[in-house]
C-alpha cells in the first residue's frame, strides 16, 4: 500500500510502498477515511533533529494524527465493531494503566517519557495511508456521518474543545466576551464550538480578511489586524475587557494581544505551539489573570466533540486531496494557500 512517510529531518515526507499492517491484539484495523494534515507534521520534519525535538519523534514512520475511517480487520481479543463501520481515531497514545491514561487523559502519560511514540501519526504509523492500526480503547463512533469530513475533529475540533471547556467558567452568565486568535481550521472550529457552549459574544481577529469573512458567517464579530487591534478589540466589550481569550497562534505578538486585552480576573489560553514568549509584570495586567497552556484533550471529549458534529453544531472546512497529492497537501499548508484544513481521502 500507498504511505506518506517522514524518514528523515530536514526534508520533506514522501510516498512509499508499505506492507499493508496487521492489528495485533487489542487493535483494529481501519481502511482509511480520511487523514488531516496539521502544522504539528510540518514542525516534525522542518524543525526537528537529534538535538532538538521529543525522541519518540525520530523517524521513521507515516504521517497523519488526524485520522477517520472503516473498520477492516479485528485484532485478537477485540469485539464490538462490524466490518465497515465509521471511526474517528483518538491520536494520543499513552501507556494505558498510569493514572491518567486510565481517565482517558493519554495526553498527560505519567511515563510518557518511556513510551516509543506520541502519538498514532506522531511516533507511530498513523493515517496519511490506505490502512492504518489503533487501539481500539483509541476509537469514536462516527454512525452515519461523513467520516472523510470528520478526520480534521480528531485533533483540529478536539485541541480547541478541550481548551474552551477548561474556560467555562469565565464564561457563564450573561454579557461575557470570548476572543479567538488566529482563524485558521483550529481557530474556525473554536468560534463554533464557543458558540455551541456558551452564550458568550465571540470576537474573532486573523491578517485574513477571508478568513474572518468565514468566521463572521458564523456569528462572531471581527476585527482585523491594524495598529489599534487591541482598542477596537476593548471597545467591543465596552472597554472591560475579554473573560476568556484563545491564542491558536501563540507567538510573541499574539500573546501579547491577549494580554492587554483580557479583563480582570480573565483568562489566556495558549493553543497555537508558535513558541512566543511573554515578559509578565505584576502591574503590566488586570488582577487575577491567568495565563496557561493547553494540549489536545481527551479520549471523552472526543466523543463530545463528535456529538457537536453529528447533531450539526460544528463543521469543519475541508479541502480534499487524493493519497497521491498528499505531498501537495503539505506544500500548500506551508505557503499558507490553503482554504480550509486539507485532509487527504485515500479513496479519492
């Protein structure tokens, strides 16, 4: 079969012929649905070498952590599942019996640090390919809807999920503001998903008029990249301020916005791995702010997230790309040509 496969630092992925896997006991085999393509995959093989980057990350292996598709083939010991059936795939992969893995939180492994991978697609062999084997524990039920569409939920729906769900509580009541940074199929999928659980006005900003264009026809207000972002920003909440703030950016400047406009005792969230940094003074911002990190989510609120999908509530945009233009799919996503979140369909 057909795979996409970083097999070396500094140089692009390629296709290869593989041996078609075998599940082995505990997993499932799944023909591919769909498989999107994330930043994440272009930082493995742009940025990372043997002095920098994790070491479950060295190649080689396919690409592909956002990942849908049929079930082919049962490993030993594994029932529940009809042939044909539609998944999506939980990417994380932790050790399964530490304590959070056993809540369903691979993200946090307690000995991540000795497991050979991150992730399906990130260390091991994920769904940039015809066929691809996962835990079947690491599987969500999709029922009748589109599961080529899906694929982008497994990580572009579920990162800003789980980010937004830890921001409840700045958000409930009546007259709340939320701030999305950054537009691009995370910060798209955020605008939906603030709106589907809260009651709070959502602001949007990105450099892309058509990208805020989009946003907007989901019901958020926007605000362009100017000089005097952060006051128009301010004004929009009548000058209190942001209760919750979403940087799916996360380099310097954007961090920066978000600090000068979340209210008091709001809350920045950090999504975008863009590796910014932020000098924090005691009177450079309101009191009580917090500023914190967040990581993809868990294997629950997947299932949630794909509740939102099924009954309507979100939906992500997808450009579609057949296994062989897969590398075009990359080549795009790096010049920042792309539409929506390219997902790659073997069956294209």
């Amino acid at each position: 079969m057909k795979s996409l496969r970083f097999d070396a630092y500094k140089s692009s992925p390629e296709l290869v012929e593989t041996g078609r896997p075998v599940p082995g006991p505990g997993e499932v085999l799944l023909k591919v649905a769909g498989a999107g393509a994330c930043h994440s995959d272009v930082a493995v093989f742009t940025e990372f070498d043997e002095e920098f980057g994790p070491a479950q990350l060295r190649p080689s292996f396919t690409l592909g952590h956002e990942t849908s598709g049929w079930v082919e083939e049962l490993g030993a010991g594994v029932s529940g599942f009809e042939k044909g059936d539609a998944y999506l795939v939980y990417g994380p992969t932790g050790c399964g019996h530490c304590r959070a893995c056993s809540r369903g939180q691979d993200t946090y492994c307690e000995n991540a640090a000795t497991m050979p991978y991150l992730a399906i697609g990130l260390g091991r062999d994920g769904g940039m390919a015809e066929y691809v084997t996962v835990p079947a524990r690491n599987l969500v039920p999709l029922g009748d809807a589109d599961p080529v569409a899906a694929a982008p939920l497994a990580d572009a729906g579920l990162t800003p999920y789980h980010a937004v769900k830890k921001s409840l509580p700045k958000l409930a009541g009546g007259g709340t503001y939320a701030l999305v940074i950054g537009l691009g199929g995370l910060g798209q999928l955020a605008v939906q998903i603030i709106s589907a659980l809260t009651g709070a006005t959502v602001i949007a900003t990105d450099s892309n008029p058509a990208a805020m264009e989009r946003a907007a026809t989901n019901g958020a207000l926007t605000v362009d990249s100017g000089p005097d972002q952060a006051e128009q920003i301010r004004a929009l909440t009548g000058g209190r301020g942001v209760d919750a703030v979403f940087d799916l950016v996360g380099i310097a400047p954007t961090i920066e916005l978000a600090m000068k406009v979340v209210a008091l005792q709001g809350r920045v969230t950090v999504v975008g791995i863009g590796n910014g940094s932020y000098d924090w003074n005691f009177y450079g911002v309101p009191y009580e702010v917090e500023l914190t990190s967040t990581y993809w989510g868990t294997v629950e609120e997947l299932h949630e997230v794909v509740d939102l999908y099924r009954a309507g509530k979100i939906t992500p945009q997808v450009e579609l790309f057949s296994l062989d233009e897969a590398p075009l799919a990359y080549e795009k996503l790096i010049a920042g040509e792309l539409a929506g979140r390219a997902v790659v369909s073997p069956a294209r």
